[in-house]
C-alpha cells in the first residue's frame, strides 16, 4: 500500500557501494532495511538474489534465498498493519491474566478468533473488543494481527478512528492527496480491519459524522463478506451512538463474537 494514509513501510537507511566476490556482478548498493522486530537487515548482492531464486543451484542456496524472499516480504505486510512500535511484541502468551476467570476468557476468545481465522474470514464474522481503558484490548488485537499475517499470510490493518475522521477530513481540504472514495476503498481491502478507540470522541450533536462514517466502513466491509474488530470502551449499549445502530447490526450479524473486558485499568503500576 504505498502512499498510504494508514499503514507504514519499513524504514531504509545508509546508501553505500560494495564489490560483489562473484565475477561479473560488479558493485551494488547497500541498505540497511529495518526489520519489525526493531533490528536492522543490510541487503545484498541483488544480482545473487536474483539468480539464486531463478537459475539452477545447489538446493540449500536456492532455499536460503526463498527464505530471505519470503521473510522480507513478511517484513513489509508486518510494517503495513499499521501497529505502533509500543505493541509489536504483543502476543496471546506475554498477555498477562494472573490466572483471573475474566482475563483468561478475553485472552481465550481473541486467541481461538486467530486461530480459526479462515473460518471467520469465509463468514466475514466479526469480533469486539469491549471495555474500561487500558486493560489489554489493543494488545490482544495486535496479537490477533500479527497472528493471521504470519500464519496465513493475511494483510491485515489496525487504525483509530479518530485516524480514519482526520483522514477523511484532510481529503475534504485537499484534492493533492487521497479522496475519501480511495480511503474508504483501502480500509475495505485488507483481509482483517481493526478499528481501534471507537468511542474516544465526543459526540456533537447534529456536527458528528463520525457515526456515520464507521457505519461506511463497517457496512463497506460487510458487503464484501470481510471481517472487522473493532475495539472502544463502550459497553454494547452504548456503542451504537457511535457506530451507529445499523453499523451495531453488521457486527452481529454472521455470528458476531464479543470479548468483554470488564477489569480496571492496569496501566498505573504495569499490567496486561
């Protein structure tokens, strides 16, 4: 997704030439490319790349060179979900319960909605995540990303809605950039969309369009049989004036799942 206003490419840095040893191929440009672990990856011959994937090799160089082919490309969809350095090491195990009931049930439900993911996608069936700020709601939602971009090759997106508003919002402002039709086009093409801090505004009355404008990306996606998480501190019956009523509906529909996070903040001392 390049030129994108919601997710991100790995930074690349330094530009310097090296001698290939191997005859013919010359000097090329070294990179350093940074990697969604927070290492960085120098780049090599391009040349060699290229013809340990092509020509005929011994097997272990031609796997060797499908292996850093593939881990680059998943390097890039990880760095295109859009999740922020502080949650990149977020997984189901590193997610702390203390062995308490709620806890190990919100961690249960995320985890079996990942694995089961296939599943989900074909039925385009959607999960929230409900409950107080700072309880572990976005890690289990990156979790969740991460998981079906590594294990089934996903492309996935996490993106506030106040991100989705302001982007919008430029669109109106400028005709340089993306229109809103491309926007709303790019949130509905990922496989698995999470829609995180719905809620966080304040509604105005008769001068919010935000409402309306998740019920358009929730109902894009819900045309399109592909599913959503959407993530807020609001409670199932507060969410509809923020999502609207209709845009609520779409969620349930399909067997819509629901994980309640109904603990305090863990924020102040460290925690989940």
């Amino acid at each position: 997704m390049t030129s994108s206003k919601f997710s991100s490419e790995p930074r690349v840095t330094g530009s310097h030439t090296a001698d290939c040893p191997v005859p013919g191929h010359d000097q090329y440009k070294v990179t350093r490319v940074e990697q969604f672990d927070g290492d960085w990856k120098q780049t090599g011959c391009p040349r060699c790349q290229w013809e340990n994937l092509n020509l005929q090799c011994e097997t272990s160089v031609r796997d060797a060179a499908y292996a850093a082919k593939e881990a680059d490309e998943l390097n890039r969809d990880l760095f295109a979900t859009g999740i922020t350095p502080r949650f990149r090491g977020c997984t189901f195990d590193n997610f702390i319960t203390n062995a308490e009931s709620a806890k190990v049930r919100a961690q249960s439900i995320c985890r079996r909605y990942a694995e089961e993911f296939e599943e989900h996608y074909r039925a385009g069936r959607a999960l929230m995540l409900l409950g107080e700020v700072g309880n572990g709601k976005t890690h289990l939602a990156c979790a969740i990303l991460q998981y079906v971009v590594r294990k089934y090759g996903a492309k996935g997106l996490i993106v506030t809605a106040e991100a989705i508003m302001q982007a919008v919002t430029d669109s109106f402002r400028s005709n340089a950039g993306p229109s809103k039709s491309d926007l709303l086009a790019e949130l509905a093409a990922v496989d698995l969309l999470v829609i995180d801090e719905v809620g966080m505004h304040t509604p105005r009355p008769g001068k919010d369009f935000m409402p309306s404008l998740l019920h358009e990306v929730i109902d894009r996606r819900y045309q399109l049989v592909r599913p959503t998480i959407l993530v807020s501190n609001q409670d199932r019956d507060q969410l509809p004036s923020y999502i609207g009523p209709r845009a609520m509906d779409r969620l349930r529909e399909s067997g819509g799942l629901l994980a309640p996070f109904t603990w305090g903040s863990a924020r102040v001392g460290g925690g989940a």
